[in-house]
C-alpha cells in the first residue's frame, strides 16, 4: 500500500473505533496486516484522540446521544451530531495530521547520565538518568512521548500551539508552565512548579483534573489520584536529591537505578513493598542502599555485576 494514504485511511480507521458501540472489525485487523505501515499510522493517528479537546468534546457527544429525544428533535439532535463529528475528524485532519509529518526529535539518557536541553520552541527540558522522549513540535500543536524515566519541562508560552505529554498512563496539557513527569511501574506522577497543568488518565471519558504550582498527583489504571501538596521550592533530582513522606522501596530503587552505573535488583518481593521514607542522595545510590539496609534491617550483596537488595 502506498504510505501517501496511510495517514488519511488510518484516521479513518481511528473515527470508527471512537465510537463506542463499534462491533471488532475483521477489516480493520486485515488492513493493519496489509502493510507494516498501516499499523504504525493508525498508533501515532489513534495517539491524537487522546488530546484532553477532543476527549471531551466525544464525552459531550455521547451525553447527547443517550438523551431522551422526541420525533420533532431527531433530525436536529443528528445533525448536531453530524456537526460535532466533523469538528473532531477536523481536530484529527489538521493539527494532528499535520503533527504526523514533522519527524520525532528522540531524546535519551543512560543510567546515571542527566541532560538538560532548549527545544527549538524555547521550552527547555532536563532529563533524568534513563530517560527516553519523543519530541514534535508542530504548527498547530507541541507534543511529547515520555517512552520511559522522568523529566522535568519548563514550557515556552505559546498560547497558539498547546504542550501535551502524552504517555501510555495519560497525559498533561498546558499552555506556558514548569513541571515534572514521571514514568513508573503503571503510573505517572506530574507535580506541578509553576503555572497550571491538567492531568487526563488514559481511556475516552476519562474525567481531566487540573493541578496548579506546589500540587502533584499520579494517573493509574485510568484514573487519578487526590491531589497532594509538595514543597516547589525544595531540592529534587536535577539536584542530586529525592524527598518523600513515604513509598515502597521498589520506587526508591526504580529512582536509584536512573542513578547508578550498575543495577539495583529487590530480590523479595515482599522486600520491595516496604515503605521507606526521608531525604535521600541519588547521586551515591550504592551508599544510599547500604544506608538503609542498616536502617531497616535487610542485606545487599553483590552479585553478577549488580546489588541485590534480600531479607
């Protein structure tokens, strides 16, 4: 197949599987098999309908269509409908089409390693060790892809090209602010520096909740948490340090191995749920681990060029 249509057949692929009464399509399934193309088209068109925009505006069509509706409103209840489809397939046909053709800048660091960089928009992005984005910044639109690790955004403001981050647990949107994103075992944590961020768990429908400066939250399994309140000011990682009332110390060993030159392994499971908390150094994660063996009474040995961390 011709990749000039992929993108225009894969959005047309992405409308119906929106609608939510749409029966498995044994053609949908033949044509993504066709050419390998198809099915990376259909992701990256399938990507834009996460757009918290478009969420909603599929939200309030579907609230449209489970009202009760008499024989005198019906053609103008469908034409409404008509009408709001077209604005979402031109929310997909333009600024998300035109995204598509603007090649992903891949950004990436190594354990251990930190990088902080100014996009060509002026937003600037600093990146933790083991961190790996996509970024794409179009006409109409910014987008990013946290594939992995964290980051921390300061936003150019640009009132004309929304900022998303989108990742397979949700996505933010802003305008202009200063954030930071976490990936981690299912979730993704956003606490907010400056400005105004809203933060859409992953799935069509999903309630969007908004988060100002010195609030932070996490979207998992299709919702978010409450809103919890954080000291913007303090010191975090692109500081060498990490500060938390409490998490398990499988997180706490998620964050060091972004750290360390070689692997932290948590060998019980029933190890890694403990929770731990303090201020702790990230930049010296074999002493750290070590520290907190004596605290909290388990072993770290060595092994096959990495610590494991047993009862």
């Amino acid at each position: 197949m011709r990749r000039d249509r992929a993108n225009p057949e894969a959005t047309l692929w992405a409308a119906r599987r929106l609608d939510a009464d749409a029966a498995p399509d044994g053609a949908f399934e033949a044509w993504k098999a066709a050419d390998p193309g198809n099915a990376e088209a259909f992701e990256q068109v399938w990507t834009t309908t996460r757009d918290p925009a478009l969420v909603e505006a599929l939200r309030l069509s579907a609230q449209r269509r489970k009202a009760p509706r008499s024989a005198r409103r019906g053609a103008a209840l469908m034409g409404g409908l008509a009408l709001a489809a077209c604005t979402v397939a031109g929310v997909v046909a333009w600024p998300d089409l035109q995204l598509m053709l603007v090649a992903p800048q891949h950004l990436e660091t190594a354990p251990g390693q930190q990088r902080e960089m100014a996009l060509a928009d002026g937003t600037r992005v600093t990146l933790d060790g083991a961190t790996s984005l996509e970024v794409q910044l179009g006409a109409y639109r910014r987008r990013v892809r946290l594939t992995r690790g964290e980051a921390f955004f300061d936003v150019a403001h640009d009132p004309s090209r929304p900022f998303t981050v989108d990742a397979p647990e949700g996505a933010v949107r802003v305008l202009g602010t200063a954030f930071d994103l976490e990936r981690g075992q299912g979730r993704l944590d956003l606490s907010v520096h400056r400005g105004k961020v809203r933060l859409t768990p992953e799935g069509l429908g999903r309630p969007s909740v908004e988060l100002t400066i010195g609030q932070r939250a996490t979207a998992r399994d299709g919702a978010v948490s409450k809103i919890r309140a954080f000291d913007a000011t303090a010191e975090d990682w692109r500081s060498g340090w990490l500060e938390t009332d409490g998490l398990s110390l499988d997180r706490l060993i998620e964050r060091l191995n972004r750290h360390s030159a070689r692997p932290i392994v948590v060998v019980d499971p029933a190890l890694g749920r403990q929770r731990v908390a303090g201020r702790f150094r990230l930049d010296e994660p074999d002493t750290l681990v070590r520290n907190l063996a004596l605290m909290h009474g388990f072993k770290v040995r060595e092994a096959n060029d990495r610590l494991e961390l047993t009862r």
